[in-house]
C-alpha cells in the first residue's frame, strides 16, 4: 500500500474513532483515484471496454517465459559513496564464506531491476487496454505497466517496482521506469538514488520467435559514473503455467541480539 493511501486509511480510521456512526459509514466508502496526469479520463486503462480488438495488433507473447542463462550480468558502473558503499559489503561477504547479511527479510522480493533478471521463475505478460501486467512466479510479483498514455506522477512513493509507463515502438515495448527504491539492489551488492531510472526495450528475437529480448539501460547521476547496459533474454514454454509461489511459510531464520539473520 503507498503511502498516500496509508496516510488516508490512517485519517479515516481516525475519524472512525472521533466520530462514532458517520465516520463508519465514510470507512466504507470506495477510494477514488484521480485521472493520471497527462491523459483525459475515457482514455485510462479504466474504460477498457470497446478497447480489445487493438490487442490483436499487438506480437504474441503468449505462454510463460524462463530466463535464459548467460554467464554473470557486469556490475553496474557505480562511483563515489556508492562505489565505498559497494566495497565495504564486498568485505563483509567475503569475511562472512560468502553469506550476505541482509538489511530486509529474506521473503521480500528483489524489487527492479533484479526481478527481471530471476533464474528458475518464469514470467507472464499479459496484454490488456492501456496496460501491460507481468506476472512473476518468484514471490507471486504483479507489476503493471501502463500504456495508456499516461505519465509518471509527479513525486512517485517509492516502491519495489517503482511506476512503470510504457508504448509501442512496432513490436518493441519501450517501458519507462523511475520511483525505485533505494533499498532494492542493482547488481550484486550495489545500491542506487532516488534518481535512479530504467529503460527497457522489450522485443522477440529476429532469429527465434520463442526467445524475448530485454534491453535494459539503467542511469543513475548520483550513483553511476555512466549508463549500465544490460540484456537479458527469456524462453517461451507456450502451455506452462505459473506455479504458486510462498516464501513466508520458510521465513524461520533466526537472529542475532543485533538483529542481524543468522543463517541455517
């Protein structure tokens, strides 16, 4: 939930409090979003009916996809206090046989860009009007990508998946992605800003229509001394299916007096 929306839960359990029956009757009331900035209301991916047909312009990216495995991706080009940063976590997971302390659970998920980047799960692209939804197994991620024409909100809450918009360039889907929080890894180790942004180019293989490219161009004017280039790329099994995925019922890590994880 962003934290918009907990600040609003947050007033109107307050006036639940304050103003007994009234108030209840508030609580229940939907939550209205206002129309994205940048397109008229009738032309958000809310009014999809009517809409469908477009989709069959669109390429087959039907089936789900496994990432296939090249070798290990670079390390991105990080400079300054996040170049430091970077070493100090290197030493600590060399002093520690190769065992990373993590700052955040072990169930929550890698957020952007690593989520892209996942071996052994697949994915699922969905095509509805004004949006592209993909499917993760790993962790059961949803993230959206919207291609209505919209544009990124003005001071996005910082998100696993950050707010993602996207359009059509022939068969490529060029997605646009800022908000990501600094929290989530890029690389082995590496953090970024605030100011950290992705752009993926996102096409089938001229040479093989079973294997999906992701261009991913990822810049960071803070944290990187120039653009981190990395493609990625993933194959089609046309009539698998998505497995359900719970990490939390394994979440029995023990940790220290000083709150670190311990590993088993």
């Amino acid at each position: 939930m962003s934290m918009k929306r907990v600040m609003m839960a947050g007033l109107a359990g307050a006036s639940l409090f304050g103003f007994g029956a009234a108030a209840q009757t508030e609580l229940g009331a939907a939550f209205t979003s206002p129309v994205p900035p940048g397109i008229e209301a009738e032309d958000s991916a809310g009014f999809a009916k009517g809409k469908y047909a477009e989709l069959d312009q669109l390429p087959d990216w039907g089936g789900i996809w496994f990432l296939q495995r090249g070798g290990r991706l670079p390390q991105p080009p990080l400079k300054g206090e996040y170049l430091e940063q970077w070493e100090r976590w290197r030493d600590q997971v060399q002093a520690n046989d190769g065992v990373e302390l993590r700052s955040r659970s072990n169930c929550s998920p890698p957020g952007l860009p690593r989520i892209m980047q996942l071996a052994q799960y697949p994915y699922e692209f969905l095509f509805t009007p004004g949006r592209v939804t993909i499917n993760q197994e790993a962790w059961m991620q949803t993230r959206t990508i919207w291609t209505d024409g919209r544009e990124h909100p003005e001071d996005p809450d910082p998100s696993y998946h950050g707010h993602s918009i996207g359009h059509w360039e022939g068969e490529t889907l060029v997605v646009d992605t800022i908000g990501i929080s600094d929290r989530m890894e890029v690389g082995e180790g590496g953090k970024h800003s605030d100011q950290f942004r992705l752009v993926e180019r996102i096409y089938i293989s001229p040479d093989d229509p079973d294997v999906l490219v992701n261009d991913m161009v990822m810049t960071d004017p803070l944290a990187f001394s120039g653009p981190y280039e990395v493609t990625v790329s993933y194959r089609r099994d046309r009539h698998g299916a998505l497995i359900e995925f719970q990490c939390a019922e394994n979440d029995r890590n023990p940790v220290n007096e000083n709150c670190e994880t311990l590993y088993l």
